[in-house]
C-alpha cells in the first residue's frame, strides 16, 4: 500500500449533505479523491484538493473551468456532486481509486508537467 505524509494534513472527516436526507461522511483526502473522479480526472488531486480547501474557508465560488461550466461557479454544488458520486461507488473502487490518486499525486511532485497527461487519459485508464 502506498503511504504518504501528505495524507496525515487532510484526514479530517467531513459531512456533506446530498440531498434532503442524506448525509455522507469522507475525509478531506476522500473528497479530493471523489473530485478527481467525479471529474473524471479533470481536476488533479492537487486541484481537487484546492476545491476542498476552499470550501473548508467558506469559500462559495469554483473558479476553474469545470466549475464555471458544469456548476455555474458554485463551490457547494461541486461538492455535493463529489461527495454524491463518492456515496454511490463500492468500497473497493474507493480504494482503487484512492490508490490511483495517491500515486498520481506522487507523481506530480516529481514532475508537475505529468498532471496533463495523466487528466487527459483518465477516461481511457478504466480507474
């Protein structure tokens, strides 16, 4: 398994509410990760974890050009979006997907230039 101290930063578990009912609970790590895949590798972990910041400010506006596009610029509703697609996926594929964004966040450390490739082959990598 893959282990990084960035990881310990963004353990906090959050509760984000997706609807009149239900409520899901993910770490800040978790919903960066379901960012990135709700996305489908639009946004990098770090992207993604940017979007999580700022809504952990109170933050209201996503200023990329998803958000702007898919969310009309709410931060909020980029969230919910995550942290609904999050709620309907297997435990499994939360850990392949957690594996996966790990991975590509180490990578990026070593070469940033990586992010483009990686966001533009997720929709044929089958994560």
């Amino acid at each position: 398994m893959l282990s990084f101290p960035f990881l310990g930063r963004h353990m906090r578990v959050l509760r984000i509410k997706i609807d009149e009912e239900k409520v899901v609970e993910l770490t800040e790590w978790e919903l960066a990760v379901a960012i990135m895949a709700d996305s489908v590798g639009y946004a990098s972990p770090d992207h993604a974890l940017r979007h999580v910041k700022d809504y952990l400010n109170g933050e209201k506006h996503a200023y990329c050009e998803r958000g702007l596009a898919v969310f009309k610029a709410d931060l909020e509703a980029l969230i919910r979006s995550a942290a609904y697609y999050w709620h309907g996926i297997s435990p499994e594929r939360r850990e392949k997907l957690k594996k996966f964004a790990e991975a590509w966040k180490k990578l990026s450390e070593k070469d940033p230039a990586a992010n483009w490739t990686i966001s533009s082959l997720c929709p044929t990598l089958n994560i």
